[in-house]
C-alpha cells in the first residue's frame, strides 16, 4: 500500500503521518523532514537550498528527485508526507512505477492555520511535531521520547507562511487533476478541522 498525504502548511499532514506510521507497517517518507535534515547537516545540497526553503519557496525538482530516489530505493509500502507537490514529482512516481493507492487530502480553514503554526514545537532529533496549545509534550519544551529541549521551524514565520500556502494552492488541483485522470487512487477529502484523533479515525476508516 503507498499513500500520499496532502494539505496545506499546518493542515496536520505530518501529526496524522506519525499515528499512520505507528499503526501500519509503513515507511514515512516526508520531504520537508529530509530537507530540513540535509541543512541542518550543512550538506552541499543543505547548502544550496536553505535560502529556498526558509523563504518558504519549493525546492527544484532536481534536487528533491535526487534526494527521494536514493530513498525509497528497496522500499515499498510508503506514505509520502508532503510529496509529490509538482507535476514532475507526480510523474517520477508514476515512471517508477509506484502506484499510489490513496491520496489523503486533508482541508483546513486558512484561520486555524496561523494558530497552529504559530504555536508549533519540534523535536529535530525524533521528529515527533507538538503543540503548545493543541498537542503539549508531557514536561514543557522536551521531547516526550528524546528528553531533548524543542525547537520551532524557521519557516513558521508570518510572511513565510504566506509564500508557502500559495504554493500549496497554485500546485495542489493539478495533484489532484493528475491522479483523477491516470490513476485509480483513491482520493480521500478529510476535514481538518477536528480534533487530531477524530481525524485519525476518519482517515483510518477509509484505508482499512
Ligand atoms: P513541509 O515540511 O512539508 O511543510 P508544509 O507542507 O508547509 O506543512 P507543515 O509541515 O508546516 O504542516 P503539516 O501539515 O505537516 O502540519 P503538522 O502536522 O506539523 O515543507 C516545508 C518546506 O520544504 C516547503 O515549504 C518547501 O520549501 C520544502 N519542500 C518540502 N517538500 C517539498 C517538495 N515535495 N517539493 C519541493 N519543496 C518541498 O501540524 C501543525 C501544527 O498543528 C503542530 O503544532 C500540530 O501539533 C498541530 N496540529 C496538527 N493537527 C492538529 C489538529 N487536528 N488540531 C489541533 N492542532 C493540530
Ligand atoms: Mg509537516
């Protein structure tokens, strides 16, 4: 089974590919993590695309495809957080004949999101994504797992925010146009919403 999940910058793609991650025995592959891992490490590619993407811009098909080929090379079973988001990367998927056998598309009100993101907290080493409003970590700014201090992401920042969710919108009906026509996906719209285990179980229904 390989799923993409969808939705625009703090719809809860990530929080939702966390629990879909410990339920099924599924890989999770999020681009925005990796990219962020490859500056934090100050790699070349790091390096090349960290005025990008803390302008809240996507980053060039080029660099994602090399990044995601050396991942999910003997991988199946995936769901990928945040990708494809370009018709190229859809097409890659689709060339390398990995199938997509759901797409959760996850809506949001454009109010919610500032909150969401404004409050957001990290943890870099486990990824686990918390909220100081909506999703508190058991002892405040540690990870409940790592027990190391939370960090909030360079992109949450009001303008930042703004670049990025119109690149959502400019790019995500052509996601979708693109597996309504050459795919037998099956696209799952999930109302964001709602309290993070009610979505859960919402999208758990439809993948079971
Ligand atoms: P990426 O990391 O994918 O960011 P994004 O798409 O902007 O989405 P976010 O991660 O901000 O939000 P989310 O939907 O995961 O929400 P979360 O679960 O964290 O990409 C970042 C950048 O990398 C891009 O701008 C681009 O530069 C680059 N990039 C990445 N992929 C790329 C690609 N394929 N091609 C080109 N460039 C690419 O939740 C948000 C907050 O809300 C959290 O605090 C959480 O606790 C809370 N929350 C979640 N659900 C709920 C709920 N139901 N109720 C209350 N609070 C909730
Ligand atoms: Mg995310």
């Amino acid at each position: 089974m390989n799923i993409i999940i969808t939705g625009a910058p703090g719809s809860g793609k990530g929080t939702q590919s966390e629990l879909i991650e410990k339920k099924f025995k599924i890989t999770k592959i999020s681009t925005g993590d990796i990219i962020r891992n490859e500056i934090k490490k100050k790699s070349s590619i790091g390096e090349k695309i960290k005025h990008e993407q803390q302008k809240g811009l996507l980053i060039k098909d080029t660099i994602i495809l090399t990044l995601i080929k050396k991942i999910i090379k003997n991988k199946s079973h995936i769901l990928f957080d945040g990708f494809p988001r370009t018709l190229g990367q859809a097409h890659f998927l689709s060339i390398n004949n990995i199938k997509i056998d759901y797409i959760i598309n996850i809506t949001i009100k454009k109010n919610i999101i500032l909150k969401r993101l404004k409050y957001r907290l990290l943890d870099k080493k486990s990824k686990k994504i918390y909220n100081l409003i909506y999703n508190k970590p058991k002892i405040k700014n540690i990870d409940d797992y790592t027990g190391t201090n939370l960090t909030t992401r360079l992109d949450d920042k009001h303008g930042v925010i703004k670049t990025r969710l119109l690149d959502y919108y400019k790019n995500i009906k052509n996601i979708i146009n693109y597996y309504k026509n050459q795919s037998n996906a099956k696209i799952i719209k999930i109302d964001g919403n709602n309290k993070i285990n009610n979505i859960f179980k919402k999208i758990i229904k439809n993948i079971i």
